[in-house]
C-alpha cells in the first residue's frame, strides 16, 4: 500500500503549518528572523540593502505558501493549462508590488518604519529584472500579472539569462556605452528553492548560481546527425552531437488580492557533465572545459536587438534550448494525468510570442512522431490545435529568417520537419490553385536565395490554431500584407486581434499611489475592486465637473512632476523646472518611433523662442522635454540620435535666452522603474511613429492611465486610445497608414528637395549641419537619411506635428479645460488593463476557466 502520509503525528503537522500570519507584530518578527538567520546579520549594523533582503524573504515565505498552494490546486484539479512563451519578460522590481497584490503595503510599511527604516529607501534597493528589450518583453509581464490575478491556469516560460538589456552610460561626447547588466550579483530572493535547507542557509551559499531546481531538469541535443528509419514509419533517428542540460528557476506571480500565485518558469544552461573526461585524463585541460563552457554560454546573455534579426548561431541556440526544454516540461506535466496523447490540445494551449519560440512546431512533431511513434497527420492535428502565434510587427527587417545551412547544421532533424510541412503544405496550395507558381514560391517556408532560409513567420502562421495581431490596424495590417496570401489560403476566421493591455496594479496602483487613493475615495470603491474591473473607472467622469475634485487632480500630477524633478536632481545634478508642462518621449531608439522628428520639435522651437522679443517670451508657457531610451549597440543612426539630443540639451539648457520657457533632459539608463517615475509626471507624452510601423505601443496606455494627454500619429493602440478618451482629449497629426506606400513612391521615384518641400524641418536640419550643437559632420548620417529618401517620412509629417505641438500649447492655457480633460482620459481607459486583454486570449483562444484557490486551506486540509 501506500507509505503513510503525513509521517508522524498528524496533528503536530496541522498545527505547525499555520499561514504566515500577516498583523504588523509578526511582520516585524519574520523580518528580524531573515536578518538573523537568512542573512547572520545583526541589527546593530544593518543597512537598507539588508532590510530589503530580510523583507523581500518575509514576502516571499507568504509567497512560496501560496505559490504551492495554487500549484497543488491546479494539479488536482487537472485544469486546461495555458502557457506563454516568451524569449523576454522585463518584470522589473518585484517587492512592491508583491506587497500590493498581497494587500500587505501598509503592514510591511509600518513594520519596517519600527525597525527604524523608510519603506521608500527599502524599496529603491532591488534591482530591476530587466530580461528584456521593450514593449514585447513588458507585455509579458504585463500579462503575467493579469492571468494570476484572474487566477487562470498560466505559466510563462523564458531563459534565465546572466545578464539582462545592457547598462546605458552616456559620455561626455553624448555617446551611448554599454555595460553588462549583472542583476544577479547580489542574491535574488524572488526564485523558489526547491532546497528547502538552503533557504535558511548563510547568503553566500545560496547566492543564485547556487539556487537551481535540481529535480526539475531536462536535456537537450544540439547538432549531431538525423537519420531516417529504413521504414515507412516517418521516423527518424536524431543522435551525436552535444547534449547540455536546462535547469529550472521558478519566479512566483502573485495574482491581486487572490491566493492564486502562478509560475514563470525560467531555463539556465548547464553542461551535462562538469567537464570532458576524456580530454580531461590526457592532460588537455583546455579542451576538457570548452564544451562546458560553450554550453553555459547559451544563456549568459539577452541580445540587445529589437525589431531585427541578425541570424547568430548563438541565438538560435537559445530559441532551441528554451522551447525543447519548456515543451519536455510542458508533455511531462501533461502525462502525469494519464490522458490519450491526442488529448493534448484539450489540456494545453501554448501562446507563441513572436516568432522567437516557433522552433516549438517542429519540435513537437519531432516528439510525437519519433518518440511517441504517432503518424505524421495525427501529429499535426496536435500541433496546429496546441499553438497560437501573435505577431508584434509588420516591419520587414524584423521578420525572423533563419539560414538553411545553419539550421541544418544545428538542427539536421528539424529542418527535415520542416522540410515536409512545406512540402505537404504546397501540396494543398497546389490544390486549391493549380499551376499557380508564383503564388507557391511566395508562401513557402524556404525563402530561395544563396543561402536560403527559413520563414518563420509562416511556419508559425501554419502551425498554429490563430494568429492574431497587437491592435485594430496592426491587425488588419497583418491580414492584408505579410500574411495575405495565407488569410486567402486559410480563410479569415483564423486571423484576429487581441488589442495589447497594460497591468492597472504596476502602471497606476504602484507607480501612481496617490492617485490611486484619490480615485478609491471619489468611486467609494476598494481598490480591489476597481483595479480589477478597470472599466470603474468610467465613473470618474462626472467628478470632472467638480473644481475641488480638479483640485486634487492637478496637485497629484504637480507632485508627481515634482518627484520625476527630484529624481534628475539626485542622479543627473540638474534643477528641473516643475512650473512648466512635462512632455516625455520614452521608448526604445528607432528610426520608426521617429524621436529625430521629436528633437527636431525642439529645435525647431528653441529657433522660434530666439527671435522672440523679452515680452513676447514671457507669454509663452514653458516646457521641459525628457527623452529616455535605449539604442541596439549596433545601430549607428539611433545612437546618433541621442549624441544630438544630449547635445541640443547641452545647447538650450544653458542659453539664458531660452532656458526658462525650454529645456531639455535624456535620461541615461531607461528602465521599468524609471517609466514608473516618469509616467505619472508627464502632461503630454509623444508616440509619433510613421502611420503603420507601431504595431501597438502600450507606454501610450500607461501615460493616459496616469492623466497625461496623448501626441500621437494615427496608429497602433493610438487609434483604439482615442475612439475610448475622445478625439478631442487627444492630439493627432500626420499622414494616415494607407497614404505612405504612395509617398515612399513618390520619395524614390520623384524627389522634391527639402527646402522647398518643408522649410521649416530644412532650416532645422541646416543649423544642426552649420554646427549650433557641436560639430555639425558628425550628425551627416543621420541628417542625410532624411535628407535623401527619407523613409520614415519626417519631411511629410514635420508641419503637422509642429502644428499639433501649438495646439497643445493652446489648449494647456486654459488649465480648467486641460484638468478636464486629463480625469477624462483616465476614466476612459478601461478597455486598456490587460485583464481585459488576457481574458480574450483566454476565452477565445485558449479555452480557459479560472480556478481559484481556496483562501484558507494547506496542502494537508485543501
Ligand atoms: C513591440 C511592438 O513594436 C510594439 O508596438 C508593441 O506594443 C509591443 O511589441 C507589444 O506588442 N519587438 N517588439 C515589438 O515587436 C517586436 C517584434
């Protein structure tokens, strides 16, 4: 029979496994025990790094309760479970808003405040997690958050990488250098142990290299040769080449005022044996390390780039890594039930995040048809019933291609997979289309060329349920260009969209915490209860009438600009004005997001303020710009684009001309907490890219979430933000999406210079050439791809913003007006929280139902 369980008494058992309890008193205890345990530090000597460490372990023991809990829950229940998988998730600080989501803020506050520290300076001490490049990687932490606080069965899958999106240091040049990112040099408390023993152990013994999941591991094979059985089975035999293996590290997902703490699972490399033993017994030390060495490699480092693909060896490497590891895990958990293998799909939904983890098609297959031995077709039927894809951008040098020599080479087994779902895929277009050639050549996986490559987007395409796109337009961007030949192939009810959302928790409860006080007291609502029915706030609107309400609101946001102030003066030494309106352009540095037209505004507006008279000035009302972002380490022309703000800046923060009614800032360094300073600050915020090229954007969301108001292009989330807020409560300027394949025509094939076609953007370019901000070759480059060509369309677009920048100012003049319409915006922001997003992914895609754990249970009485 079965050996008895609990050993021992059951009673002491019962007795001692009580929840964490949670009044300030025990609080104050637990933190002390991890100061003098966890940490064998004393309280004499303690620091606020120190107290951030003992305070994040008291949190994550409430966690780790919890997190076993829901997982126990799940397993007994045998739920469908849903997984999204993504090659990045920028989670950023983790304690706050543990604390948040717990309901244990103001307790772990007043706990702290006894032991004689400052919640705020605890809380500044951890660093961000920053496995991630930008919209992409926040979406899915985003909707992380969201699918625990709907308690809905998903799990996240990532790599665990050594270091994450560089460190941006800005010389005294203005140029962008990059620095690792170690963050984790100093222990990570947020990742489950599963040995226990450790958790009470000196730091320095459970620093993070020393923290694995040793009983959750898998391996995973790397080149090597493929050789087809001799039968008609299909089979084939994949063996040699290198084996490393993928150890677990569990981050908790606190949902919001629920037990339900879900998983993200993320992958370390590790070599199967510490070293070649071979090499190792004939002396050649050199050799007996390499392999260990080159597989450790795989996830040392996320690359840097977004929206392009540069076919690296290493990077395929990691996509191959994360998704055999994570759907070995995935099959695992899903046999534990004991169900027919053609279940699979009724028990797992997997969400493809771009095409970063399209590698799980053909891996999948592999699985079922060389180790599970089922036919090619019943495999497919799995396949294309367990994946869906969201495509994040349409631009054409972000679409992932791999070579078919380096696949080969790497992966002989799957390129033959692929090899065949092309072949019978062209079969069946072949079918619907007879002697369609060119419509062949376009659809297929293999793009011709020397070498050829692989098309990922298509292989995901076809190898999944639905597709959809990130927002409306984008959408429908994606039905009638990149995938048009496959919409008309497949039919259209496969293609849909899931409009992007953002987490009310981080973007409003966390980072904006006295407006979010300021809306629970007028709604008389929890926050509870709002912050996860977003759509609450639609009764703010009336209170924009009432002038004490407006009151309230406007002294928020002037607090707000003037923490963002104190934030420059501590780490960039400089007075900020706060008298003045804040606009902020926050992204990563792309030609496309066009942060040249927005520096270009600047200027354009520094020359107008010169030729003032004094008294013409003094009516103006001043503004101060902040740009934050990153450039990819190999973009030359985005990194110019900072060189030229910093040194605009440089320029016009010391002209006392101008300097009170203009200035400017780049913030080095942009970071999840950093948009969480800037964010609720901002009066305006520009998201201003060429019609068509953002897919969605989400810091568009956060800003009018926090009351500020929106300068935008007509596209992406733009257009949905505005049909919600009111076209009035936003300012829109440009070309729209459907005009700009005809002015890139016209660009190439009919030219009309600068001077004469935008005047006002030549006169600017010419001053930025002529050398007002330093030595004027150095920014040739990128003056010249506007100059000539200019695919992004500055010359086109330049006019209307600068139009719409004046409307702004016009409109900010009348303060009870601009009050309005900021409590406008928020209220109307409720489609954008990304419960509402998740729960679409959920409902009409995944087939998902939430399970929620019982408050009060543990895994003897639940
Ligand atoms: C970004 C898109 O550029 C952005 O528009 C979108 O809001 C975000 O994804 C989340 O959907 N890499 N990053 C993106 O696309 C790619 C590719």
């Amino acid at each position: 029979g079965k050996p008895k369980w609990p050993r021992g008494d059951e009673k002491a058992w019962k007795e001692a496994m009580r929840d964490v309890d949670t009044d300030t008193p025990s609080i104050t205890r637990s933190i002390v025990s991890h100061v003098q345990t966890s940490l064998a530090r004393q309280a004499y000597n303690l620091d606020d790094f120190g107290a951030y460490q003992a305070a994040a372990l008291s949190v994550r023991d409430n966690l780790i309760l919890n997190w076993n809990e829901t997982q126990l829950g799940y397993t007994k229940r045998e739920p469908k479970r849903a997984y999204y998988l993504s090659l990045e998730f920028l989670m950023g600080r983790t304690l706050d808003n543990a604390l948040l989501n717990l309901g244990l803020k103001d307790q772990y506050k007043d706990g702290v405040k006894q032991l004689g520290f400052n919640m705020e300076d605890v809380l500044e001490q951890e660093r961000d997690a920053a496995l991630g490049n930008g919209g992409l990687g926040r979406l899915a932490a985003c909707y992380l958050d969201s699918s625990a606080s709907q308690e809905l069965p998903v799990w996240g899958y990532g790599l665990r990488y050594r270091y994450g999106i560089f460190q941006q240091l800005i010389s005294p040049e203005g140029n962008q250098l990059e620095a690792p990112d170690p963050w984790l040099e100093m222990q990570n408390p947020w990742e489950a142990s599963h040995l226990p023993v450790l958790q009470h152990a000196r730091l320095d013994i459970f620093l993070p290299p020393q923290l694995p999941r040793l009983d959750v591991t898998y391996e995973v094979r790397f080149y090597g040769n493929a050789d087809r059985l001799p039968d008609d089975s299909g089979r084939a035999l994949w063996h040699g080449g290198q084996e490393v293996l993928a150890v677990a590290y569990d981050v908790m997902i606190p949902g919001c005022y629920t037990r339900n703490t879900n998983n993200l699972r993320l992958w370390e490399s590790k070599p199967k044996r510490g070293f070649d033993l071979n090499s190792f017994n004939a002396g050649d030390y050199e050799r007996a390390v390499e392999s260990s060495n080159s597989a450790a490699a795989i996830t040392s480092v996320l690359y840097p780039n977004d929206h392009t693909t540069f076919g690296k060896e290493l990077r395929l490497k990691q996509q191959y890594f994360w998704t055999a590891a994570s759907l070995q895990d995935i099959l695992r958990r899903f046999k534990n039930m004991d169900k027919p293998i053609t279940d699979f799909p009724e028990y797992v939904s997997i969400q493809l995040n771009d095409t970063h983890p399209t590698l799980a098609i053909p891996e999948l297959m592999r699985i079922l048809i060389d180790e599970e031995e089922l036919s090619w077709n019943t495999a497919w039927h799995i396949v294309t019933n367990t994946f869906f894809y969201t495509n994040h951008t349409v631009l054409p040098e972000a679409l992932e291609k791999w070579p078919v020599p380096l696949m080969e080479h790497l992966l002989p087994r799957h390129m033959q997979i692929i090899y065949d779902i092309n072949l019978f895929f062209l079969q069946a277009v072949e079918r619907k289309y007879p002697g369609d050639r060119d419509r062949l050549g376009r659809m297929s996986l293999i793009e011709e060329g020397f070498p050829k490559h692989v098309r990922m987007a298509y292989l995901a395409c076809i190898g999944s349920r639905k597709v959809n796109g990130v927002a409306e337009l984008h959408s429908e961007l994606v039905r009638t260009t990149i995938l048009k030949d496959f919409v008309e192939f497949e039919g259209i009810s496969k293609f849909g969209n899931v409009t992007n959302g953002i987490t009310p928790r981080r973007w409003l409860d966390q980072c904006n915490p006295e407006l979010s006080a300021l809306i629970s007291k007028t709604l008389k609502l929890e926050k509870s209860v709002w912050l996860k029915d977003l759509y609450k706030l639609k009764d703010l609107l009336p209170f924009a009438e009432d002038p004490h309400f407006r009151k309230e609101w406007a002294a928020i946001k002037q607090r707000n600009k003037e923490r963002l102030a104190q934030h420059v003066k501590t780490f960039l030494g400089l007075e900020v004005n706060t008298k003045a309106m804040f606009d902020v352009q926050i992204k990563r540095l792309h030609e496309y997001k066009r942060q040249n037209l927005n520096i270009f505004g600047v200027i354009h507006r520094y020359l107008a303020i010169k030729k003032m008279t004094p008294e013409e000035r003094k009516k103006l009302n001043p503004r101060v710009v902040f740009f934050a972002g990153k450039a990819a380490p190999a973009y030359y022309i985005a990194k110019l684009t900072i060189r030229l703000i910093v040194n605009v800046a440089r320029v016009i923060n010391a002209d006392p001309d101008t300097k009170d009614y203009l200035s400017l800032y780049f913030l080095p360094d942009y970071s999840v907490s950093v948009a969480e300073i800037l964010i609720p600050a901002s009066d305006i915020s520009q998201h201003i890219s060429t019609a068509g090229t953002e897919a969605s954007g989400t810091s568009n969301m956060k800003f009018c979430l926090n009351g500020g108001l929106l300068v935008g292009t007509v596209d992406g989330a733009n257009i949905e933000i505005a049909e919600e807020v009111g076209e009035n409560n936003v300012f829109f300027f440009g070309h729209l999406a459907p005009a700009v394949e005809e002015l890139r025509y016209q660009h190439l094939y009919h030219p009309v210079p600068i001077e004469e076609k935008c005047p006002a953007l030549a006169n600017v370019l010419n001053q930025v050439s002529g050398g007002l901000f330093g030595d004027g070759s150095v920014y040739e480059p990128l003056l010249s791809t506007i100059r000539q060509g200019d695919y992004y369309l500055l010359s086109d677009d330049f006019d209307s913003y600068i139009a719409a920048l004046a409307m702004v100012d016009e409109a900010y003049l009348d303060n009870t007006e601009w009050v309005k319409k900021s409590i406008r915006t928020t209220a109307n922001m409720g489609k954008f929280s990304s419960d509402r997003a998740i729960n679409e992914y959920a409902e009409s895609y995944w087939n998902l139902e939430a399970i929620k754990v019982p408050t009060t249970s543990n895994f003897l009485t639940g």
